[in-house]
C-alpha cells in the first residue's frame, strides 16, 4: 500500500528554528490561532508567525501569564480559554466568531503530559480531553471561520504517539491509570485528528498535519519527576540537559511553523511531520525508534472513527448538518 509518509526534502532539519523555516513568508494580512502561544513552543511559534506579518490570537487558560509574556510582540493578541473545559471553549469561539475575522492557520499546540491521574468535564481523563477533546471542540467550533481556501490547521502530536494506540475499549482509563500510555493515547489522538480533518476538510480548501516537534525542555515536563527526568536521561542531577538531541524552544517550534505555512506542503495534507519534514513510516522490524510514525496514527478508519466518538463526547461536529 503506498502512503504519503514520505520525506520531500524539505532542506530543513531537526536543528533549524522557526524563524528560519518563516523566512521568505509574507503573511501580512494572515490571522493565526495558536493555543498555549505564551510559553515554550507556543511562545517561539507566535513570535515567528507575527515576525512574518501574521496577527496572532493566543487563547490563554491564564491570560494575565499571557499578556505578560507577549507583550512585546506586535501582533499578538490574548484572550481566555481552558481547553479542558468545553464552556470556555465554546465562550472563546463565540467571542472569536462575532468578531467577523477569518482564521487562516490553527496551531493545537497547548498541552499536558504525564500527569496524575485527573478527571475534568463529565469524568474524562485530562490528557486526552485536553490534549484531543478541546482542541477537536475548538477547530470545529471555529470552523465558520477556518473554512476557507488555503486554511491550514496544525495538531502538535509527538513521538510519544507510539506508546499508544486509542484504548478503545477503555479511552478514559476507568480500569486503572497509566499516565505515560494515556499521553501516548492522547497524542496518537493528535495524528488522528489531523488525518480525518484534512480528509473531510479539504474540500473546503483546507488541509491538516500533525507533527513532532522533538525533545525540548519546556514546562510540559512540570508533572514529570525531577528523579524521572534523570533516569529517562533528560537532564542531569542539576537539571541541566544531557539529552543529545534536547532542542531549544526555537527548533521544537520550527515543525509547526514549518507545517502551517510552507508552500512544500500546498498540494499536501494529512501527513505526520517532524524535523521540518514529512516522517517516514515506523518500521517494526527497527524495534522502538525515536523517530517515524506509527501505523496506528495515520489510519483513515481509526480516524472515522475517533471523530465520531469525539463528536458524540463534545456534542460539536461542523460536518453534520443539524435541523
């Protein structure tokens, strides 16, 4: 079976920053959504979309942080949301939508990673309502406003989509926690979703990736003991970086700037991105590799499927015409 999960050659690569894969891009007259666009990955992204001529909206679980740490940037705008809480998504889209603008890219890039075991909305496992649920909500929400030609819409998944398939006979871990396979489960979710938009978006002129970004030290890691960190080989007993391939900020951001704008991607869409590229399959005959995508994260039916069960846990679809 062939497969678009093939590396183009972009000429970029795991060390380049987001400023350099923007670089050449007007996108003067551009909106961009970017949730979490106040720290880490999100921070760097909203800085080199804006540097660009983009102006960006940071929906913000703790807008004061936000403002604060945006406000040197031109462009920026902050507003509220807790993505773990479909009130406040839904409070977001209407504000957004009343305004009249468009939304030409989507950056799902907040998230949560190995957290203990919590339980937010209905009793949802936090990582994938998170992770997958509100961003799902949010893009469908907003839809009115993404649907236009040329929209893209990138979902920050990871390689720790490889962990974990969806549990689709326990999605929300009511038979016992496990807080790396639910965030493997979460970010498999992230591909997924990626896969289904861009199938079912594309008609309307818009396409959907995912991608990883690498392995960077950001507050994502704040749930993740100290001790753990050493032992996995992150940092060291002072909480320096050991890792070899730990990035900056600035090169975890570049696959997600590199996927919501350039022009190698235009006749593209539904793939897994990383290092500023299009991944390779995973090759199980390789054992457990750091890089490539699973086969569990880019399967159309899987993706069917996850959206109808996001559907009827969010009760948003924008593809379903209602009466």
């Amino acid at each position: 079976m062939t497969t678009p999960q093939h590396s183009i050659g972009s000429g970029f690569g795991a060390h380049s920053t987001a400023r350099e894969v923007v670089r050449g891009v007007d996108l003067t007259g551009r909106l961009a959504v970017v949730t979490g666009g106040y720290a880490g990955l999100g921070l760097e992204t909203t800085r080199a979309l804006a540097d660009a001529g983009a102006h960006v909206v940071v929906p913000a679980r703790r807008p004061a942080v936000a403002r604060e740490a945006v406000a040197g940037i031109e462009g920026a705008e902050v507003d509220e949301l807790d993505l773990a809480d479909l009130d406040s998504v839904r409070s977001f889209a209407e504000r957004f939508l009343a305004s009249g603008r468009r939304v030409d890219l989507v950056i799902n890039n907040a998230g949560i990673m190995a957290c203990p075991e919590t339980r937010v909305g209905p009793g949802w496992e936090a990582q994938f309502a998170t992770n997958h649920l509100g961003h799902f909500a949010l893009v469908n929400l907003l839809w009115p406003a993404i649907a236009r030609d040329g929209a893209r819409v990138v979902s920050v998944s990871s390689n720790g989509h490889q962990l974990s398939g969806i549990r689709w006979e326990d999605v929300h871990f009511e038979r016992g926690y496990d807080k790396w396979l639910a965030y493997g489960q979460a970010k498999t979710a992230n591909a997924l979703f990626a896969v289904h938009l861009d199938a079912i978006g594309r008609q309307a002129g818009v396409r959907a990736f995912s991608v990883h970004p690498g392995i960077i030290a950001t507050e994502l890691a704040r749930h993740v003991p100290k001790e753990e960190q050493i032992a996995a080989g992150w940092i060291d007993a002072d909480g320096k970086p050991v890792d070899p391939d730990m990035r900056t900020p600035a090169q975890g951001a570049a696959t997600q700037v590199w996927a919501a704008t350039s022009a190698q991607l235009a006749d593209r869409g539904g793939v897994y991105c990383e290092d500023c590229d299009i991944a390779e399959p995973w090759d199980a005959g390789e054992g457990e590799p750091a890089s490539g995508v699973r086969a569990h994260a880019t399967d159309p039916v899987q993706a069917a499927r996850l959206w109808a069960l996001s559907a009827e846990l969010t009760g948003v679809d924008a593809f379903v015409a209602t009466t």
